[in-house]
C-alpha cells in the first residue's frame, strides 16, 4: 500500500492528496479515477445563458455606440 503511487491532485490547502491512485490512471477514486466519475453526460446545470453568444456582444455594442451618440448630441447642445 505504500508502495502504490499517489494521486496527482491537489487540496484546497495546497498539498498532494495523499490517497493511492487507481490502476492504471493518475488520480484516486476521490478526484476523478474511478469510472462514472465527474459530470453526467448531457449536464443540464451546463446550459449556456446566452449572455455572450456573438448576437448579444453585437446588441450591447450598438446600444454602447447609441448612448456615445446620445452623450456626444447632449454635451454639444449645453
């Protein structure tokens, strides 16, 4: 048991994990080595918002260049 390599994972305090890792891969059944382990296919916590697709970057840059405007036409009528 000693023997056996270790897991190549991290702690939240920074030091190596200290459990042997599974046969044949790098980490302990904790930090992802054992099968079926991390996110289940087709994560439905993984959707995107849409807040930066490409319609929307373009939305909010032509609402910043119409308020530029609207300050450039305010400042130049005091």
């Amino acid at each position: 048991m000693q023997a056996s390599p270790r897991c190549g994972a991290r702690t939240r305090d920074g030091d190596a994990c200290r459990s042997p890792a599974i046969c044949g891969k790098e980490r302990c059944r904790m930090h992802g080595g054992a099968t079926r382990s991390g996110a289940p296919s087709g994560n439905g916590n993984a959707r995107k918002h849409g807040l930066f697709t490409r319609g929307a970057k373009v939305e909010r840059d032509e609402v910043r260049l119409l308020l530029d405007e609207a300050q450039e036409l305010l400042q130049s009528l005091k």
